[in-house]
C-alpha cells in the first residue's frame, strides 16, 4: 500500500498578512518541504513496522489454475489427483499373459494417452516455527528504526524552528540596519550642508566640499545595500516557510529568545538524554543490533510447517478433495563461511554506529559550552557597545561643533561619523548574536520547540522593556490550513 504525503497548498490572501513568530513557526511546520520528506520516512518505517509483524503470522495463500496436458506422467498424475485412474490407464486391455513377452509390450494407453483436463483449487498456510531469531531481529530492526525516524522528526522540527528564528530575526536586524544607515545618510546629508556653508564663507576649500559630496554617495550606496540585506533576509523567511516568494508577508512582534536554566555541567547531561539527534543515533545501534539477530540466525536451523486443501476436476469444479500437512527442517551446514562472514559485517556495521555515537556526543558537549560562552560573551558585548554608541554620538557631536568652528578638519568629522555607524552596526549584532547563540544552546539542549521555549517581544505599552512575554498555544493564526 502506497504512502501519500498530502501537501496544503499556500493560502492566498487579498493583501499582506500579519504573522507573528509563533505563527510562522507553525506554518513552516506544516510546509516545509524539508520537514515534509522526513515525515515520509516516519511512513516508511512505520510500513516496516507492520511488514516485520505481519513476517511472525502465517502465510494463507489460494490459488485456482486450469490445465490441459497429454504429457503421459502428468496425465497419469491428474487421473489420480481428480480419483479417476482406471487398470486401462496402464494398459490392461492390451495384456496377455498367454502371449509371449506380454510383459515387454508397451501400453499404448499410458505411453500415448489422451488429453485430459483439470481445474484446480488450492488453500496453502505456511508458519514460520523456529527462524533462529531472525523474525526477531527484523521486529527489532524495524522497530528501532521508527523510533529514529521520529527522533529526526524533532531534530528537524528544533532544526526548522531555529531556521524559521534565524530568518524572522534577521528581517528586523536588516530593518535595523536600515534604520543605521538611515541616520548615517541623514548625517552625511549635514556634512554637506555644513562644509557648503563653510566653503561659501571661505573657510575650507571646495576639495572638502567634493569630499563630502562623494562621502554622501557611498551612505546612499551603504543605505541601498541594507535594504537589499532585508530583501534577501524576507527571501529567506519566504523559503522556511515553503511559500511563494512574491507572497506579501507583514511580521509581527520582534522576539528575543530567553537564555535557558542551569548550568553546562548540568545541560550537558540533559542533552546526552533528550536531544533528539543523539536520540536517533541510539536507535539506529539498536536497529543495527537487530540486523546483527537477522545475520546470526542463518547458521542456525528454520523450521517451519505447511498446511494444503487442493481440489481437482476435469470440469470447473471442487471434486476430488485431499490434504497435506508437514513440517520441514533446513540448516545449511555448510556455506563457505558466506552466513559467518555475514555476521561479522553486520557486527562491524554496529560498531561503527557506536563509534559515530561516541564522536557525535564528544561534539555535542563542546557544542553546549562553545554556545554558553558565545552567548554570555555576546550578552556582554551587548552593554560594551551600547556605551560605545553613547561614546561615538558624543564624540562625533564635538568633533562637527570643531569643524564648524574652523578647529577642526573634514577627515576627523567623517571619521568620527563612520565610528557611529560602526558601533551602531556593531550593537545591532551583538542583539542578534544574543538571539542565536541562546537558539544554537537550545538546539543542542534540545529543547527549540514554541511550549518550552520563553520569547520577549518589544516592549508593548505597560510592559517593561526586557520583560518576558510569554508566547503560549493561545497565539491564534489569521487562517485555517488543513
């Protein structure tokens, strides 16, 4: 039976349509075609599941076939089966012992009979009694490996979560940037309109005046490359998504990711417990285990039992009923080493899986502390470069009243300008940086999921800016999707 992935089709809307993180979250949920595909392998495994449990049950089987033959042993054979064989079937009207060598004559009757007929009917259960534990091993197998299609359907849920953070927040640090470069044009604008005074009063040449002109043209430059940024960030967001691209999208709250409880000694032992990547890789050892039973079981005996109901008749027809019931042994003695060697590949195979769990949990460790310290070292940074930002505006505002005053030069005003835009760029990253590094931490914890995970949005009227704003199940999307 065949596996069919239903797929809902993009809703269209009149006009752009508000989504907040939650919200989008659960729309990349039910449409990301990266996600989509590894549900299929749920599927997959799944089917396993029931094929290596329906291998233990026996196997019933009926078949009806019709047959004209007059091939002498097989029209001898269907005689009997359909219990219409004769004495003239081997001949005995041609028999007599009076005559010499009566014993020698070939019957005509059983050499060269005639053509005969049969409809035949037939009921066969076959059951498996003793496999060496290879149905086990399969059952095992399957097992394992639907319980490590699920784990890599958390894994890429985490995985689509924290790509569906990365996107959304990186739309409002490209508006941010935007905003930076915003103010770095209206700066610019000023220069120029403060040296073309000062070249009209005669204060500074018109080199300077050129100098800011072109200074202007590399912020409008600066200015369209940020609206470029979110463009391709809004992209991004459109992909995660599984949406069209010329769909309008309008985002809700900005969000801030909360960092989590306790400490890395701690988390390390919660992640080598639920993170849902290791999680798989555990299955697949224990599905590698049971390839190991289904290798194992071909040195040892099968046995299994046979049960038969066949009917037979010359005319379409259920006459001439007979039976049979057996049990059969087979153990290949020998093979050349071929079931041997087959083992000690499948336990090869094992080991492997359990070295490639070992590296994956060493990583997966130094993932967790390498995450901690981005995250504290960016939540530091954060303040370093809010105080830079306050530094930079001050500094520049009393190198332009220099400027002004004839003090100054030209070179040390736009200097002090591109040390504003450089702070204010830099604490847009370091908020940023904040949000992904707390994610990547919550990735490797594996714990990235909307009802275990605190989101702050900008603070609403009442709220305190920093507070936590908890975005539960109530969040309601402004559509239904199948």
């Amino acid at each position: 039976m065949g596996v069919v992935v239903l797929v809902a089709a993009w809703p269209v809307w009149a006009s752009a349509v508000t989504l907040d993180f939650r919200q989008a979250v659960d729309l990349a949920l039910r449409q990301n075609p990266d996600l989509l595909a590894v549900r299929s392998q749920i599927a997959q495994a799944k089917a396993g599941v029931a094929q290596a449990e329906g291998a233990r049950l026996p196997k019933i089987t009926a078949t009806a076939g019709a047959t004209r033959t007059n091939d002498p042993l097989n029209v001898f054979g269907i005689k009997l089966a359909q219990r219409q064989a004769t004495f003239n079937d081997f001949g005995a009207g041609q028999f007599n012992p009076a005559l010499p060598g009566a014993l020698n004559i070939a019957p005509d009757n059983l050499n060269y009979p005639g053509a005969v007929n049969n409809f035949n009917t037939r009921l066969e259960a076959q059951i498996p009694l003793y496999t060496g534990g290879k149905l086990q091993g399969y059952m095992q197998q399957a097992r394992a490996m639907l319980l490590a299609a699920q784990s890599g359907d958390q894994a890429a849920q985490q995985q689509i979560t924290a790509q569906t953070l990365q996107a959304y927040d990186g739309v409002y640090t490209a508006r941010a940037f935007q905003g930076v470069a915003a103010k770095a044009l209206e700066a610019a604008q000023s220069q120029v309109r403060t040296v073309e005074n000062l070249y009209k009063q005669g204060v500074v040449i018109k080199s300077d005046l050129l100098s800011a002109e072109v200074h202007l043209e590399d912020v409008k430059l600066q200015k369209q490359q940020a609206a470029d940024m979110e463009a391709k960030a809004m992209d991004a967001l459109h992909v995660v998504l599984g949406a069209p691209l010329a769909e309008p999208i309008e985002l809700g709250p900005e969000v801030k990711v909360s960092m989590p409880a306790g400490t890395p000694g701690v988390w390390v032992g919660q992640a080598l417990e639920r993170n849902p990547q290791i999680l798989a890789l555990r299955q697949q050892i224990d599905a590698a285990s049971g390839k190991v039973e289904v290798a194992r079981a071909d040195l040892y005996p099968q046995v299994g039992a046979l049960a038969r109901f066949d009917t037979n008749d010359p005319t379409l027809g259920f006459n001439a009923h007979s039976y049979t019931v057996g049990a059969q042994l087979t153990w290949t003695l020998f093979d050349g080493g071929v079931a041997r060697q087959g083992v000690d590949e499948a336990v090869a195979a094992r080991m492997q899986m359990q070295a490639k769990l070992q590296a994956a949990e060493n990583e997966l460790g130094m993932q967790i502390q390498d995450s901690y310290r981005k995250a504290m070292d960016a939540e530091r940074q954060l303040t370093t470069r809010e105080l830079a930002v306050q530094q930079t505006e001050e500094a520049a505002r009393i190198v332009t009243k220099r400027y002004a005053n004839g003090v100054g030069t030209l070179l040390e005003m736009q200097g002090a300008q591109a040390q504003i835009d450089k702070a204010r760029a830099d604490l847009l990253l370091a908020r940023n940086q904040i949000n992904m590094e707390r994610a990547a931490l919550l990735l490797a914890l594996g714990k990235l999921t909307l009802d275990s995970v605190e989101v702050a949005t900008a603070a609403p009227p009442g709220v305190a800016s920093g507070d936590p704003v908890h975005v539960g199940p109530s969040s309601k999307a402004p559509f239904a999707q199948p």
